[in-house]
C-alpha cells in the first residue's frame, strides 16, 4: 500500500502556504538539466545527465483559510478514502475559529490526525494548549518564522508516524479477526464435543457428565433419579425407504417433542442413530418414572409429517432408577440399554430394568453359538465399498465390512453381531477373520494400481489386547501384503474405553507402517488434546454431518471446521455418507481429499466389487495416474 503523504496547511495567512508549498512540494525548473536532455533526443546522442532522484516524498499539499473550512475539507477526505496525514495548524485566524477549536472539532471525529500549531505569538503557551487539548503523542509545537528543515523534518516523520500507526491498526485488527475466528471455530469444537449437531440436544458425553454430577449431590440418593433410554421401532425401515436426509427430519421432530413434554431442569440427549436418552432428578419411585415414560409415548403417537407422507413412529423405553438399579453413570446408562431391548419384546413398549436382564436371551445365546461356527467354517462374507480420491477423481482404495447371511434370520446387521461378538470374546476371531479375508482377495484388487489401500474396523476390545501389533503382523507377513496398503479405521469412543492402552496398541501398528483412521470423527466422545498426541494419518467425518451440509449451512459450516482441522494437523480427510453430487461439488471445493457413500458406490461383496473396478470411471482415471 503507497504511503499517506498528504498534507492540510490552515491559514489566513496566504503567504504561509505558499512558503510551506517551497518547502514541501517539488517544482520541476526548467534548467541546464533538461536542455541537455532535449539535446541529446535531438541530435541522438547520449550526453544525458545522470540521474539525482533523491528519497525525498512527493508531498501532496492542500490549504484551508479558516477553521471551518479546514474542518469540511477534513471531512471530505476521510469520505474519500484519502485522509490527511498531517495538519499544520495555525493558531490566529480571525474572525473565524482559531486554531485551538479547530484542532479540538477535528479530533472529536478523527483523532489519528498528526497536529502541528504554528504560531508567533506567545500569549499561547504550550501549558494553555495542552490544557485545552490534552497531553498528546499527535501533538507539536512550531513558532514562526520557522526553519525550513524543521518542516521537512516534521513532515517526514509525522507523516511517517501516521503511516506506520495505520498499519499497526491495520495488523492489529488483522490479528483480532484471527483470534475472533480461531475462537469460533474452538466454541464449534467444543459445541461438537457436547452436542448433537443435527437435534441440538446433548450428546453422550454430555449426558453422562450430567448425570455423574446429579448423582453426585448430596440429597440425590434421598430424592432419586429415573433415567430413560428411548430407541426408535423399525427406524432402519424409514432410512431405507426414504433415505437418510428424510430420517434425520423425523429424528429432529422427535428430539422436538421430546423438549416439550421434558421439563428444562432435565437433560435430553440424542447418543447416535435413533438412540435417545433423557434422566429427571427428584423421581426416584416406578409410579413417577412410569407416567414420565408414558407423557414419552405420548408425546411421540402423532403423526410425523415428511415428504407429504405421514407416518407412524413408535419407541422403546428402557427405565433405570438411582441408586436402586445402579450407582454410577455408566451402570445406569448401560442398564437402561439393555432394558430397552428387553421393552420392545412387549406392551407398552417400556418396562424398568430387572437383574435378568443382564444374561443373555435365548436368540442371543442362540446367535452367539452360531456367529461363532460362521467365523470357524468362513459363513460370513466381506463386503467392500470404494473411496475416491477427490482430487484426482479416482478410486484411492476401500473399506472392508463385514456381513453375515444367517440362514434362518436372513442378512443380521453387524449392529446386532458385533455388539454380540464383543460381549461374548468373539471380536478378535472376528477381527482376525477379516483380516485374512482381506488378504486373500488383495492380490486381485491391487493388481488395478499399487495405489490403493484397503481398510478394516477396530473394535475398542481389540484395543485392550496388547498382542493384537504382532498378531496383525504374523497374517500379513503369511499373505506377502505390505501394511502400508491396510488402513485400520478406529471410532473416537473406542479409543476413550482405555485411552492409554489404546495409544500403545496404535502406536505399535504405525510403527509397523499401518495407517490408522479416526471412523466417525465429530461425534464428541475424545478430547482433542488426545487425538492430537495419537499416531493417526485420517480422520473420517461422520456421515451424520454430510448428509444435509447441500442444504444445511450449519452442517456445512462443521464439515468446513473439520476439513481445516485436519489439514491443520496435517491429517488426510474423507467424507463418508456422500449421497449427491451436490454434497460431492460441495465436499471438493472445501479441500475434502476423498469421499465414500452411495454416489461413488454401494458396498458389494469380492465379485462385484471386481466388475465394478473394471467398469467404474473411477477406477478407469487410474490409468492416467
């Protein structure tokens, strides 16, 4: 930016002006100089004078008369976008305002004016002038007849001082505007470690840091607290028929009439999916807790409205008491899960939590034995869905799920057997099973590029098992696959269940040369802190958060906020759940480096997902790389 260096001169006096014009402003003379230079364009030759530019400023000067007058042109200026640096300001002017009132009605607007009074008389002492206009940095003193180089001096530096004053102001606000969205953007992380994004009700970690401080106060266990667990029935049908971006309406409908019929005092939470989650301090008896999980059911039998549809949604309520059915948070809080399974066996949809519950039912155990012969005999299958570098568009690798052709319950979902699996010591034959899997078909897989990766899920037991590095290693090494193609991809809430033993169990996989991705980042159960110090290379942001960002600013917002996070940390980023292009166009101009969901492809098992690689124009872009 060029430098302020004009110049406002009052005076009644038009002497005055044109002396500081001498001093201040460069007239161009007509001399020896440029006869020379005429000479030697005349008659081609090269007899030039060397040049004499100096450093001094080309000043541009303007003048006023009276004190009103200096004050429009002052106005004038700062309208203009081009201010006055510098004001010499005499201090008689009559019959107008003199100096002293001018200088104090310009300062009134525009105090970062540079002020130099020029006087001869002396009844103006600098004491009265200082009385009267304050002890000031912006302020000098110069009598008449003046020196000439105290005027060129004066205007260099208080015009310079002016210049750099500016750009400070300028630096400053910069950095105010950094730190005002560098707190934005912290207030948005932390609303994201507490907060359910989509309903903005309180999320897990919110609901259990809640409930531990009701259970913490004196008169609790006197008073009692009744906690619910609430699940959707049949949710999955609705998300399946009319996709996801409708079910998250019913679900913000949902978490609407569930405020209403809640009373302030009491927390609300939505965990995940169609999981909610309400505790009520002061109701410690069945009878209470019954007609506040029937006001729920209530609540809930209109109804909801999507897509010119209206339909019916029903839930189970799980019903936990403090301090009979649980001492802690987490005892209450996985107590009214299991008792929210049991409610949707029966009329009316929820029941109180009873210690038999804590065994398994007939299905489970029935489940259970048969999960374990499909792992032994290879009755499961693994399914696998592309991710696509955005960049390049082009597949940069695919996630391995798993899936489980029952042959009496049809396909179970891995929500239902892997749950099973961890509860009963299953996960790791589990785990491993993929593992091999994956293996075996990589050599069919890579052979489309040696750019691509493939990636399989960590359950948090298999965090707890310090054995897990070498054992993952032993298969590897059988199957000749490098670890630097396997991406192992872990949640946040894993990782909290033994946040130490989970950074050296990490810790030991990078070191082998596995990625490792942090699935369904932003649903708020870790710190920040502690990701930051984990060995991590991606992170994936959670689906819930994709969805809607096409039509939803807030959601967009997040995704931005996760993106500039993770490069930040100098993480790779990918966005799961993209299911429009319009989501696609969106994630690309954010920077998103990769993308997974239904708009690149659906999970397929190993044949499938074969043809799709010989016929995709994402897998063919990877010739040209």
């Amino acid at each position: 930016m060029e430098p302020n260096l004009r110049i406002l001169v009052v005076d009644d006096n038009v002497a005055i002006h044109n002396d500081f014009r001498k001093v201040l402003v460069k007239e161009k003379i007509f001399g020896e100089n440029e006869f020379r230079s005429l000479e030697a364009e005349l008659f081609q030759t090269d007899d030039r004078p060397p040049s004499h530019d100096t450093e001094t400023p080309v000043y541009e000067v303007d003048s006023a008369y009276q004190g009103q007058e200096a004050l429009e042109m002052v106005e004038k200026a700062e309208e203009a976008g081009q201010p006055y640096a510098l004001i010499f300001m005499d201090i008689r002017m009559p019959p107008g305002w003199d100096g002293i009132h001018t200088i104090s009605k310009i300062w009134e607007r525009f105090p970062h004016i540079e002020m130099v009074i020029c006087t001869a008389y002396s009844d103006y002492s600098w004491e009265r002038i200082t009385r009267e206009l304050g002890t000031t940095d912006r302020l000098l003193f110069l009598r008449k007849p003046f020196d000439t180089t105290a005027v060129k001096q004066m205007a260099l530096s208080l015009t310079q001082k002016w210049n750099l004053s500016r750009q400070a102001e300028r630096y400053v606000k910069q950095l105010e505007n950094e730190i005002r969205e560098r707190r934005r953007s912290e207030n948005q992380l932390a609303y994201l470690a507490h907060y359910d994004v989509l309903t903005g009700l309180a999320n897990r970690t919110l609901f259990i840091k809640k409930l531990e401080e009701a259970i913490e106060k004196p008169d609790a266990g006197e008073k009692g607290i009744s906690c619910f667990f609430i699940d959707l029935d049949r949710f999955k049908d609705i998300n399946d028929s009319l996709g996801y971006p409708n079910g998250n309406r019913i679900i913000i409908q949902v978490a609407q009439r569930l405020r209403s019929v809640i009373n302030p005092e009491s927390v609300v939470a939505r965990f995940a999916g169609d999981e909610f989650g309400v505790f009520v301090e002061g109701i410690g008896d069945r009878e209470a807790a019954e007609k506040c999980a029937t006001t729920i059911h209530q609540a809930l039998e209109p109804l909801f409205e999507v897509e010119d549809l209206q339909l019916e949604v029903r839930a189970s309520i799980g019903i936990v008491l403090f301090p009979e059915h649980g001492e802690d948070a987490e005892t209450l809080l996985r107590r009214a899960d299991l008792t929210m399974s049991k409610a949707k066996t029966i009329d009316p949809g929820f029941t109180f939590y009873d210690p038999l519950f804590d065994h398994f039912s007939v299905k489970r155990l029935s489940l259970l034995s048969e999960l374990r012969a499909a792992i032994n005999q290879d009755d499961l299958v693994l399914h696998y869905q592309p991710k696509v570098d955005m960049v390049h568009n082009k597949v940069s690798g695919f996630e391995a799920l798993v899936r489980w052709r029952h042959p009496k319950h049809g396909m179970v979902s891995p929500t239902e057997f892997v749950p099973l699996a961890e509860r009963s010591g299953l996960i790791k034959p589990l785990t491993f099973w993929v593992l091999r899997e994956v293996c075996r078909h990589w050599p069919a897989l890579s052979a489309f590029s040696k750019t691509l990766t493939v990636s399989i899920n960590l359950s948090a037991r298999d965090l707890l098992d310090s054995q897990l590095p070498a054992q993952m290693e032993k298969v590897l090494q059988a199957h000749n696959m490098d670890p630097k193609f396997l991406t192992v991809e872990i949640t946040e809430s894993a990782m909290m269940e033994d946040p130490d033993q989970a950074r050296q169990v990490l810790q030991k996989l990078s070191d082998m040369g596995i990625c490792l991705a942090i699935d369904d980042f932003g649903t708020g159960y870790s710190s920040l802190a502690y990701l930051k110090n984990l060995p991590v290379d991606e992170i994936k942001i959670d689906q819930s958060f994709v969805f809607d960002m096409w039509e939803s600013q807030d959601d967009a917002n997040i995704v931005k906020s996760t993106i500039d996070l993770g490069h930040t940390l100098g993480l790779h980023v990918i966005a799961e759940g993209v299911e429009r292009e319009e989501t696609w166009n969106m994630l690309r101009d954010l920077g998103c480096d990769q993308a997974q969901g239904y708009f690149v492809g659906v999970p397929v098992d190993y044949e499938k997902i074969l043809e799709w690689m010989r016929s995709s124009s994402w897998a063919k872009a990877l010739a040209h790389h």
